[in-house]
C-alpha cells in the first residue's frame, strides 16, 4: 500500500535512516529470546539454572536483549560506506556518537509472523525500543488493492501468484485487522495510524504524521507515486522547507 513512496518520503527528513524490507528481521530476532534452556523474560530477571544442570547458567537481567535485538537492527542499515570510512579516520567522532543523533528505523511490510499474536508484537516491540514510534500505514479499500496486486504483478509476484481475488482481499484484510489492534495496544503516543488512500491525496496527512514524531518545520511540497503500474519510481525532487529540524 504505496510502502514504498512513504520509505522514501520519510528519509527525505533529517537525520532519518529508515532501511527497506527485510524478510521479517525483527520477527526472526524476537527468536533470540528462545535460548538458554526457555524463554527469556522480558521485564524481570529469567532465573538461574542450576550448576549441576546441562544448561547451566547465571540468573539473566531483565531485558538483556534489549541491546543486541537493537543492534540487529542498526547493523543490517548501517551509515553510507563514505561515512563509516569517514568516522574511522584519525580524530573523527566514533560510530555510536554519530548514531546517537540519528534516527534509525526499518519498512516492515507484515508484522505479523509465524505464530507471533498482536499481544506479543506489540510486547517484544515495546520492550526491546522503547523509545521507539511507529507509523503503521495501511490502505482500507482491500480489494482495490487486490486487483492493483493482481495487475502490476501478474507475471508471477510471490505475494500474488495463484491466488484469487478473494484469497489475496481476505490476507490483506487479516493483516489490517492486526495492524489495528497492534496500534490500539500501543497507543496513540507511540503509533501514528495512516490510511493510504488518504496520504496519497492530501499531502497534509504526512506533515502531520512528521510532527506527531516530533520534527518541527517540516512541509512537504509533493508525494511521490514509487510503483505506478509496476515496479516504476520516481524521480521528481521533494522539498520539505529550509527550516526543517529533527527532533532534539
């Protein structure tokens, strides 16, 4: 649902650096929690095995891996190959000081994976970023988007191939549905809930939804259209204003 052109247009921001899709990455590092002989518990200390057991271990501190499921997520979007070779010269600020004025995030077409429930999306997300926000952009007219699928990649797109209308509305349809009620549990502070078929035709929406994440002076003078009957982009330059700040 146009996920594409709002990657796009939200890395046009300052300091923003968003990566495409990744094949369910945050999902697969949710799986991370499944070791040392259990599940690993979120918000308080997983207890110690005992010494004598196979899977001997120390007691583990509530949200241990917090840190390395956020390093997942910044090691598979790093910086621009100039900019790592930058920070490494002689007297230059080091990678995590440098990080640490940006804001790094991923498009995640489907959250929903395995037999991952929205309850427990929404507690891993919240737990392991919790200082993160997210924009959850869905497009309503499911069927519409059915038949755009069926055209634009009717050669044989994964997604797509042999499935009817039907089969392809009620997917898309169960993925809204998650979508919703992850937003209802996390809240209005922490999601911003956009439908397509309106940020698409009012460019407005999209300055709101930058200055609910808290940049400030930010408009943008048009959308892009980044798959129109296909897999087409476009080039056309957006300006968002010379005054345009992130977030202190």
């Amino acid at each position: 649902a146009a996920s594409t052109t709002l990657l796009s247009m939200l890395n046009l921001l300052p300091n923003v650096r968003i990566s495409g899709e990744n094949k369910h990455m945050l999902y697969t590092a949710s799986q991370l929690e499944n070791v040392a002989g259990g599940n690993l518990k979120r918000n308080s200390a997983t207890p110690a095995k005992k010494k004598d057991s196979s899977w001997f271990r120390h007691e583990i501190p509530a949200q241990s891996m917090a840190c390395p499921i956020q390093k997942v997520l910044s090691t598979i979007n790093p910086p621009p190959k100039e900019t790592l070779q930058g920070l490494n010269e002689t007297g230059k600020n080091n990678l995590d000081e440098y990080e640490a004025s940006k804001f790094v995030g991923a498009k995640m077409i489907r959250v929903q994976r395995g037999d991952w429930s929205v309850d427990e999306a929404a507690e891993f997300l919240e737990t392991n970023f919790p200082c993160a926000k997210y924009i959850v952009n869905i497009r309503s007219n499911v069927y519409k988007q059915a038949q755009s699928w069926q055209k634009s990649f009717k050669k044989g797109d994964i997604v797509a191939r042999g499935k009817s209308i039907q089969k392809i509305r009620d997917g898309l349809q169960k993925e809204n549905d998650f979508l919703r009620q992850f937003s209802n549990i996390l809240g209005d502070d922490k999601v911003k809930l956009i439908n397509m078929e309106a940020w698409t035709e009012n460019i407005t929406v999209l300055d709101e939804v930058v200055d609910w994440a808290g940049f400030r002076h930010c408009q943008y003078d048009k959308i892009l259209h980044h798959n129109d009957n296909g897999y087409g982009k476009d080039k056309s330059a957006v300006h968002i204003g010379d005054k345009c700040q992130s977030p202190d």
